[in-house]
C-alpha cells in the first residue's frame, strides 16, 4: 500500500506542477507519469488480490478452522505442479517467440540498410541530383551505414550467445546465424 500511495502522489504532484504551470507536462514528467501509470498496473491488482485472498481466508477459517489453510496449500500445489510440468514447453514457446520478433527487428534492420545502401549508391553515380564531386556527406553517410552495420553484427553476436544459437544452426539455409544473409554482403553493395 505505501508503493500506491508513494507512486499516485509523485504522478498527484506531477499533475498539480503542470496546472500550475499552465502548460501541460513537459517530457520527462510525461514518462515519468507513464512509467508511475505502469506500476500502478501492476501493484493495484496486487493489493487487490492479496485483500481478496486475506477476506477468503477469514471465511474459511471461520467455515472449517485450521484446515481451512488446506485449500490455499492445495491450490499452490496444483499452479506449482503445473508449472514444473509445463514450463519447458513454456519455455520453448517464449524463446520461439523471442526469436521470431528478433528475426523481424533484424528483417526491418536490413531492408533499412538495403534501402541506405541503394542511396548511397545511387548518390555516388550522381543520380538523385547530388553532385558526386562534391559529395563528402555521401561518403560520411556510407562510413555511417558501416558503423551501423558493425552494431548490427555485434548485436546478433550478442544473441546468438544469449541463445546458444551458432551460425548455420537455424533452420533454412538462406539465413546467416538465423538472419537474413543479405546483411552480410559486402560494403561495397
């Protein structure tokens, strides 16, 4: 209850300070106020569940005494019986869905960089109306695209270690490491 109450009185407050200052809550007040709006998400039905479980607890213990603790040990038994049965399918499922959301993030990423790539080509050849002469900024954008395309090869090393997936591992032999192969084409493009 004190973690409701702390966290309603810091978004309270946060409201109060934007009317009195006429102009409505600027950025960091505004994550400030989702992220309090996301833990009373969490913490309300909490204290609600715990009020609940103590009034059924009163009723049972005046329905059947001591034996009453009997239904929430046995309830505990069961959601922990079935999750000890089921959490590696569970499991499984999670990290398949991981890895499909992660396999989508890096698609994006990749006809992102495709996309650049044809830019910065086309730019070079002097076809979308820049100079190629005097196009430094082209060359800053592809020294760019490169940093980034090093991030990305970093990153999918970082989730292939968190994952235990090595390259070639992954089903379908047109993805690199369980990606799309055409981010590993060459810088020149």
């Amino acid at each position: 209850i004190t973690d409701i109450g702390s966290t309603t009185g810091r978004m309270a407050m946060a409201m109060f300070r934007s009317r009195i200052r006429k102009n409505g809550l600027n950025v960091l007040e505004r994550a400030e106020v989702g992220v309090d709006a996301k833990k009373l998400l969490v913490r309300g039905p909490m204290w609600l569940s715990f009020f609940a479980g103590t009034f059924a607890g009163a009723i049972l213990h005046n329905l059947l005494g001591p034996e009453g603790l009997l239904v929430p040990a046995a309830c505990t038994f069961v959601v922990g019986l079935a999750y000890m049965l089921f959490r590696p399918h569970i499991k499984t499922q999670l990290k398949s869905i991981e890895r499909l959301r992660l396999k989508t993030s890096v698609g994006e990423i990749n006809q992102t960089i495709q996309r650049t790539k044809s830019f910065v080509a086309e730019a070079q050849k002097g076809g979308i109306g820049i100079d190629p002469d005097s196009s430094q900024d082209v060359v800053e954008l592809q020294k760019e695209l490169e940093h980034v395309l090093e991030h990305v090869r970093q990153a999918e090393v970082a989730i292939e270690e968190a994952y235990g997936q090595k390259q070639g591992d992954s089903a379908g032999g047109s993805l690199q490491g369980g990606f799309p192969a055409t981010i590993y084409e060459d810088k020149e493009g």
